[in-house]
C-alpha cells in the first residue's frame, strides 16, 4: 500500500493512495438527508466532524450513523410520480 503526500487547503497531509480524493464515495453523510453542510439546519453530527477535520486538517468519512436518514435521489422520485413504473436502464 502506498502513502502519498499533497497539499490540502495549504497544509501537508498524507494519504492512502488508492483513497485519496474518494472519501465521498464512502461517507453517509453525502447520501443523508440531514446533510446540510453551511447552513443552520446541518445535521449536529456532521458539523462536529467537519469541525474536528478543520482544526485537524483531516478528513473523516462518515461509516456509521445513529441519525443517518436516505435522501431520496431524482430516480425515486421519478419513481413516485410514474405510480413506482420507471425503468432503469
């Protein structure tokens, strides 16, 4: 496994290679409906991560959640409104 090194808002960090630039891919957090980053009504559990990434300069995906609630994506919308009859090609 190979660590790499970049610059990340001004401030050296180190990175697993084959992760770096992927942790959305991961974090519930961007599938969550309570996700409302920069704004009042962001969920209390991101906040204090985002909070504890920036004084540290990390980065934290989220993998567990006690308050993790699915966003409803565009397709289940869709879905909804065709009566549950779209097809995903």
């Amino acid at each position: 496994m190979k660590i790499a090194k970049y610059e990340h808002h001004g401030v050296e960090v180190s990175v697993r290679d084959d992760l770096k630039g992927r942790h959305r891919e991961f974090c519930l957090c961007h599938m969550c409906k309570r996700f409302n980053p920069g704004v009042a009504s962001n969920c209390r559990i991101a906040q204090a991560t985002f909070k504890n990434c920036v004084e540290f300069n990390t980065t934290t995906p989220m993998w567990e959640c006690p308050e993790f609630s699915l966003q409803e994506t565009e397709n289940d919308k869709e879905e909804k409104e065709a009566g549950g009859k779209v097809s995903r090609a």
